[in-house]
C-alpha cells in the first residue's frame, strides 16, 4: 500500500467534510446538543416510580395499602375490567389482585415488557417486608397475561405502524424532495406553469397513499401471525393510517422546503424523529411520563397516532371516539402543508 | 397578436456573493432576440450566460435591469402564462432515476393545458425506441434529448437551451442540432448558450458574445468572423522557431492582415490563402528557413473571441 496516496485521499476527505457546514453541524453540533438537552430531561435525581394496577375491593384496600408507601412503585386502584384495560394499554407495568383473606395476592403482568419484571420485584420485596414476622407467608401467585388484547406484542404492533407511518411519510417525502432540488428537478418543473401548491399537493397525495398497504400490512401481519385482536372499526383505523401519512408526509415537506443538501435533510429528519421514537409510545406507553417529558410526548403527533390506532384495534372503536385525534392530526398536517408551500425553495 | 420580440434584456445586472468575494456576473448587459431567430450566447465559463438564460427564465432575479419574455414581465402578475408559453432546456437536470421516458414527459405534459402529446415529443427527438426506458439505461444522449422533449411538449413559441450539448457525443450532438433546426422550421425562437464555436456557427441565426456579463460583440456568425478583416488562416510550423523571420516580414506580404505567435507556431490571418500562399513560402524560401508543417483553416468564432479579449474561448471568463 502506498502511503502517499492514503495520505492523499484522508486529507482530501478530511477538507471535504470540513467545507460542509451541514455536515460539521450534523455531525459536531446536533450530538452535542442532544447531550446538553438529554442531559438536563435525565439529570440525576430520584427514579421515576413504577405504576401497578391493584384491583380495588375491601379486602384489597386493607392489605395492599401497604405497596402506596413504597417511593418506588406508583399505585393506581382500579376495577378488575380498568386494570385489564391498562396492564393492556401498557399503562400499568402490572396488576395485583386480593380479592379474599387467606389467599394469595395474584400478580399478573407479561414478563415481554421491559418494566415488568421490575414491577413485580418491586411489589414482591414490599410484600415480604411487610410479612416478615409472619412464618406462614407466601409468595403472590404470578399469572403470566397472555390473553390476545393484553400483551406487550398486542401494544406493540399498533406503534410499529405508527412508526412506519412516521418513517415512510417523512423520508419518503423529504428526502426525496431535497434529491430531486439537488438534481435540478424542481428547478425545472418550477419553469412549467405547474404550481407549488399543485406540486406539492400531488406529491404528499402520491406518498400518503403509498403508506396505506404497508400499514395494513403490518397490520395483517400481527392479527394472523400473532393473534394481536381487531376490535375496531376498519374505517376509523383507515382514515387514522390515511391522516398518519397526511401528518407525517406533510412534516417531512415542511422539513424538506428549504433544505440544500441530503446532509441537512438527514440531520433535520433525525432531529424530529429521534425524540418521537424514544417518547411516541411505540415500546412503551408514555402516559406515566412526568414534567416537560410528557409535554414533549403529548406534543409529538406519534403519541396521538398510536394512541388511536390501539383505540381501534385493541378496544372496540370507532370513527366517533377517535375523532379528537383524527382531526388535531389533520390540521397539524395542514399546518405543516401550508408553511411548507410558503416557505418552499424550488432551487 | 403580440409582434414584441421573443426576448428584450436592457442594463441587465446581477451580482453574486460568493463568500467574501462579490462576483459581477452580469454587468450591464443589453439584448434584444427576434422572433423566429436561433440566438446564440457565447462565452467562456464564468461569462454570465447560464445567469442570464435563468433571469429570462424567470428562475433568477436580477439586481437591475429590464427583462421582457414574449412581450411580458417577470413577477408581472402572471408568470403562469409566461411559463407556458415557453420551454426550458437547463444545464443539467437528473429526471426521477426509476422512471421510464414515457412516465417523464407525461409528467410534464399534464403541466400545460395545450400542447403537443407524448408521443409527438418522443419522435421529435427520436426516442421511440426507449420510449419504456428508464432513465439509468439512457445514454447522456438520449437523456439530454428527453430533456430537450419535455421542453417542447407545451408546444412553446421559445425555448431556452442552456449548453445542451456538453459533453455529448459527436452523433448525439448532431442528433440535438436536427431537433432545434425542425422547432425552428416551426417558427420556433431559440436562445440558445454554448461555448462549443461550430454548434454557434451550425445553428446560429445570430450571435452575441459574452465576456465578463457584457455583450462584447453580436452579429450573424458570418458578420462575426468578417469582422476579423480576413477570413482565413494560414498557420506555419518552422522546424527552428528561433529562426523565425521578423513580423514585418510577414505583414508585408499581400494579404497578410495579422499575425500572431503562441509556443513557436505563426499563424497568419490572411484575406484569401490562393493569394497569400505562394508569396509567403517564397519569403520563407529566400530567408532560408524550414517549414516543418504548414496548415490553413477558416476563422472560426473562437478567432474572433480571441480578436476580442486576448484569450481562448476554454481559458475563462476572468469574470
């Protein structure tokens, strides 16, 4: 190997990133960034509690008031068909259920969950405490939910299609767009009597319904191979796939408008989408979040996305109970169209 | 009908900044193209063709300056109709890589409301063949073609062609030329840049050359090259440059107007080679020297370029 010619090629390399702006920023300075504001969401403190269900009944009440003292677990006193609803929605890491004196507590959770095994740790240590100067105690029975409906891949497939709407609507429409004005394509279509708005309408209409087989593809995939239950209406989860690819498809424009290069389009992607994987509540449900981590999570259209979609798949619903999130998806959406259009940069 | 010319630049002007460094790329520039006439740009890189051709376009906004397109304004109130009354041929354009000429030009065609159909465009450029084709299959040829197709399908009464032939073929370039002399049959306008002097010279009506962002000299190819004061050149090679006779010995043979001297080469402009020929070797006989090649050709543009500013067309703007 001729060290000259390595020399050659690692200098010109080394000038060539250093001249992009866009590069040094997406590489230097959006990790830095990341780290200052991670930094300042994670900073060191007490660890966020871990929420269970407890089945509420008299007998209950009296002798699990005891998990309520514990820093580290969050109770919440549920109905038997409430704490199904949450263990399943992923909103409680797991249920406890007493329902009478002398038996033993039934903790019930799918250990797939990340939290889970967690949980139960939690409230077994809290019940042996409590128990120590009985020699006759025993071990909560532990029930492992499996009915389709609750468990974790039942939470999950929902959020694997908002992530795939969020995934194939942004980079789907941004980064091809921002190819197409490296190419001079958009230059040249600008020189026809083609309007923006036209352009850019029938752009985001080609990929909106680009996303709506793969949706359902997933969709099939989890109902038949895993048994992952439909309970809702197929045309409220329709026009929930079709306004996904609208809002999604309709940001990766706004992000694309103004973007010179496939570096800045890549960075500003990563920069939206980082956050609303870590926090839209595709693996784990984000209603227990805290403080400015549940303002970001509540803010991010992923969270109202798949919120929706396990209200129509995971529970019987309808067009009418997700109409909130259809129609504040839509005009995010819409919002997103029309800064794009005026902000929009052919060349 | 509108009888205005097909395009009117006065006092034209456009800066960049480029850094710290402020570019003038064009600089005053006054143009008027007739209806029905192919009109060449021509000028080295950097000369503030490509600009101008965008400013008519509509795609860039000059400092200053008045620019009337088919008797219209740019950001008049409706750019639409300008656009669709023209056709635009840019330097390079890289077409969707998966999609198929046919899947091209339909695109552009739903843009206007009137003009000609794709089928129509495919054969103006003959590319019936690869009508199904997609664009990574498709020769730089072909390409630039489908680029000159998708210009014309709004049956446009101008079209702008910004140097379509670099770095083609010279079949795919003669391939080009035949598309712009049957548009122009048509009565079809054309402005068209290059820096390429025998595509100016194929298929030029008239010719404005560009240097530094100002038109340093406009007229038919022929009027060009006449303006030289002779037409022709004789260029002679001495197998001993450092013998080479004086300039005055040259000039003062018949018909010899010019002469001029680069890396051991004379190159004589003269008013006609049968005249000037016989007298000039004798000259060279009597002083004793030896040829060591001896060559004539036609003045070209390049020639007049070179009349005009000292350099080569390939040397650069300077601008």
């Amino acid at each position: 190997m001729r060290w000259r010619v390595v020399k050659a090629v690692a200098r010109q390399s080394f000038l060539e990133f250093w001249r992009s702006p866009q590069a040094v920023f997406w590489t230097y300075g959006f990790p830095l960034m990341m780290a200052v504001v991670l930094g300042f969401a994670f900073q060191s403190g007490e660890p966020e509690p871990v929420t269970v269900g407890v089945v509420d009944s008299p007998v209950a009440r009296q002798r699990l008031a005891l998990l309520e003292a514990d820093p580290l677990l969050k109770v919440e006193w549920l109905s038997v068909a409430a704490a199904d609803r949450a263990l399943g929605r992923g909103r409680v890491a797991l249920t406890v259920r007493w329902e009478e004196a002398g038996s033993r507590e039934v903790l019930r959770s799918d250990p797939a969950r990340p939290e889970a095994t967690l949980a139960r740790l939690l409230v077994e240590r809290r019940m042996r405490a409590a128990s120590s100067d009985d020699p006759g105690y025993e071990r909560p029975v532990h029930e492992i939910e499996d009915r389709p409906g609750s468990r974790y891949i039942d939470f999950l497939i929902p959020g694997l299609i908002g992530l795939n709407l969020l995934g194939a609507g942004m980079w789907g429409v941004g980064f091809n767009l921002v190819q197409m004005r490296v190419g001079n394509l958009l230059r040249r279509i600008f020189v026809t009597p083609m309007r923006r708005s036209e352009f850019l309408a029938g752009y985001l209409l080609g990929r909106s319904i680009l996303v709506i087989p793969e949706a359902f593809a997933i969709m099939a995939f989890g109902v038949f191979l895993w048994g992952v239950p439909f309970r809702g209406s197929l045309l409220a989860a329709l026009v929930l796939v079709i306004v996904g690819g609208w809002v999604f498809t309709a940001i990766g424009c706004l992000l694309a408008c103004r973007a010179r290069t496939t570096e800045t389009i890549g960075g500003l992607m990563n920069a939206v989408q980082l956050p609303m994987w870590v926090l839209g509540g595709t693996f784990f449900a984000n209603e227990g979040l805290e403080g400015p981590m549940r303002w970001a999570a509540e803010s991010m259209p992923l969270t109202h996305v798949n919120r929706a979609l396990r209200d129509v798949m995971l529970e019987p619903g309808t067009l009418l109970d997700v109409w909130a999130p259809i129609a504040a998806l839509a005009l995010t959406g819409a919002l997103c169209f029309t800064l794009a259009m005026r902000w929009f940069r052919w060349q | 009908m509108n009888t205005a010319p097909a395009i009117e630049l006065r006092g034209l002007c456009k800066t960049y900044t480029k850094g710290r460094e402020v570019v003038r790329a064009v600089d005053g520039l006054d143009l008027v193209v007739a209806r029905g006439e192919v009109f060449g740009l021509l000028g080295p890189n950097g000369a503030g063709k490509t600009t101008t051709v965008e400013i008519c376009e509509g795609l860039t906004v000059p400092d200053d300056g008045e620019v009337r397109v088919l008797g219209q304004e740019w950001r008049g109130g409706d750019d639409a109709a300008i656009r669709a009354r023209i056709g635009v041929c840019l330097q390079e354009t890289k077409f969707q890589e998966h999609a198929t000429v046919d899947e091209v030009l339909r695109l552009f065609r739903a843009c206007f409301e009137r003009g000609r159909s794709v089928e129509e465009a495919i054969a103006l450029v003959s590319l019936e063949e690869k009508r199904g084709a997609r664009q990574k299959s498709l020769s730089g040829g072909q390409r630039q073609r489908l680029a000159v197709a998708t210009a014309l399908l709004g049956n446009p009464d101008l079209l702008f062609l910004d140097e379509p032939t670099t770095g083609l073929d010279p079949q795919s370039r003669r391939q080009l030329w035949r598309v712009v002399r049957d548009y122009q049959e048509q009565g079809g306008t054309v402005l068209l840049t290059t820096h390429y002097m025998d595509e100016a010279q194929q298929l030029c009506d008239r010719v404005a050359i560009v240097d530094q962002g100002r038109v340093i000299a406009l007229g038919s190819p022929a009027e060009l090259i006449r303006s030289l004061g002779a037409e022709h050149f004789v260029v002679v090679d001495l197998r001993d440059p450092d013998r080479a006779p004086e300039d005055a010995a040259f000039l003062s043979l018949p018909d010899v107007v010019a002469i001029d001297r680069r890396a051991g080469r004379i190159e004589c402009t003269v008013a006609s080679v049968h005249t000037a020929l016989p007298p000039l070797l004798d000259m060279l006989e009597q002083q004793r020297v030896d040829l060591d090649g001896l060559t004539t050709r036609h003045a070209t543009l390049e020639d007049v370029f070179v009349h005009l500013t000292g350099r080569h067309l390939r040397e650069g703007g300077g601008a």
